[in-house]
C-alpha cells in the first residue's frame, strides 16, 4: 500500500507520533528506526517486523518496490516538517525515511546455549550507552544483551541511533530483578563474571573461555551493587595505569571485556 499524508490527523501517523515518547513504546510494543539505511536494515531482516514505513518523496522511490515486496505499508509524507516531528527534534533533520519496528524481546533464559557469550548491564543510566553496548555485543557475536529493567530504554531515539542498526538484530532481555536472574542463569550453568574495579583479580588472568558466560558492567558511577556482586561467580577488573585514570568508561570496559573472552575463546 502506498499513500500520502499531508498533516498530523491521518490515524497512522498519530500512531507512528506517539512512538516518540517512553509511554506510547511501552504501551504498543513499537518503536522507530530512522532515516533510510537503518529503514532498509529493518525492510532487509526476516526476524524484524515493519508495520510501516514514513517517506519523503525521493526516499520513498528508493524503498517501494523493497515495502510492497513485504507488503509494508507506504506513506509518503507532504513536507519535511512531519518528518521532524517523527524524529522527535525541535529543528529540521536530514533523515528521510522512518519505520515502525515491532519491539523484539526475549526472557533470560532464551539467551542462554552451550556456547553462549552473553553482555548484561545493571542500572546503565545513559541511553547512548545502551545503544553501545547493544552494537558491541553484536560485533563480539554475543548471544544478545541482558538489561536490568531499570536501565536507561533500548528503544528510545538516542539508544537506537547508537546501535546503528544492531537493535534490529541483538536479542534483548530485560530482568526486573537482574540478580534474581543471573542466579537463575547460574543455576542452569551459566558462569556469571562481573565486572568491578574493587575485584583483586584481573580480567586477563581469568578464564574468560569456558561457555556458557555471562559478562557484567554496572552503573556509569557506582559500578555494580553488593547484591550484584554476591550473585556472581566471581568478580574481575581491568588493569589501569598508575597516577591515571580510576575508571573506564562502561562501553569501553564492556568491549575490553567481551573481546578478552573472545579472544581467549580463540586460543583455546
């Protein structure tokens, strides 16, 4: 279906608009993808489900044949101030295209195989670092990521633009009790190893290479909590020169640390 769409009041765009806020995701299950390369990522995967597509006219050319190829509805939108109000800014944007995406998430439990390398974070306040961590798992062939619910949303504009078109793919578990759960994991054979710049022992001289194993970062300044802690199997760190700086950031500790398991893994 192809359509255009000349002001807010057409009921498919009020659906796609209520997308930019925190409650209207929650509530429908739904978020956005913006602009053409991550709308064609999303029209590209057989896992994702496109409930539709937003166009200006000359991006919507380019993504017809692809939307009626899956029978994605098309709506070409009449200036550039709709598409703006989709992104959600305040200013004119070059984006160009935006899709409706259905939000993909799994129990725990599903992550969870005989090779499984799976990254998990507590308490991640900063949404562009959620998208980074959900870009790095993918990169390091993670099994997906494991948030605590009261983590910053991985759906919301700024998560999804740092995944640069991961989020379409990662598996993505949220746990409202994020201790709970990884005992749970490390019930089933999980080993569950978290990240802690208290811990005695170093990263790189622990084995990171027996799977099933699942890697956790904390909080972007209070690490990890004692609850956390005590429901790891052990605790590690990353080494940091003297007289600098005390901490990493946590997607840079997140990549060090799924890349030291990958790396081990290799060897082994």
């Amino acid at each position: 279906m192809r359509e255009g769409i000349g002001g807010i009041k057409h009921p498919a765009f009020r659906d796609a608009l209520a997308l930019t806020r925190a409650g209207g995701r929650k509530e429908m299950g739904r978020y956005l993808v913006e602009d053409i390369d991550m709308v064609r990522q999303a029209l590209a995967s057989p896992v994702v489900e496109v409930l539709a597509v937003f166009a200006a006219s000359e991006a919507a050319k380019d993504l017809e044949e692809t939307c009626a190829a899956r029978r994605v509805p098309l709506y070409i939108l009449g200036g550039s101030g709709l598409i703006t109000k989709l992104v959600g800014t305040s200013y004119e944007t070059a984006v160009t295209a935006v899709a409706v995406v259905a939000q993909r998430l799994v129990a725990p439990a599903d992550l969870v195989s005989p090779e499984a390398l799976i990254l998990c974070g507590e308490r991640i306040q900063d949404p562009r670092n959620v998208g980074v961590l959900i870009r790095t798992a993918e990169a390091a062939g993670c099994a997906g990521l494991l948030l605590s619910e009261d983590s910053a949303e991985p759906f919301s504009r700024q998560a999804v633009r740092s995944t640069t078109g991961s989020v379409l793919r990662l598996p993505i578990a949220l746990a409202p009790d994020l201790p709970a759960a990884l005992s749970e994991l490390a019930s089933q054979g999980v080993r569950v190893v978290a990240s802690s710049g208290q811990a005695t022992k170093l990263a790189f001289d622990t084995d990171l290479s027996t799977r099933p194993l699942a890697l956790i970062v904390g909080n972007e300044q209070n690490g990890i909590t004692d609850r956390l802690a005590s429901a790891a199997t052990e605790t590690v760190r990353l080494p940091m020169a003297a007289n600098g700086a005390d901490s990493l950031n946590v997607t840079v500790a997140a990549g060090a640390l799924v890349y030291e398991a990958m790396r081990q893994a290799r060897r082994s």
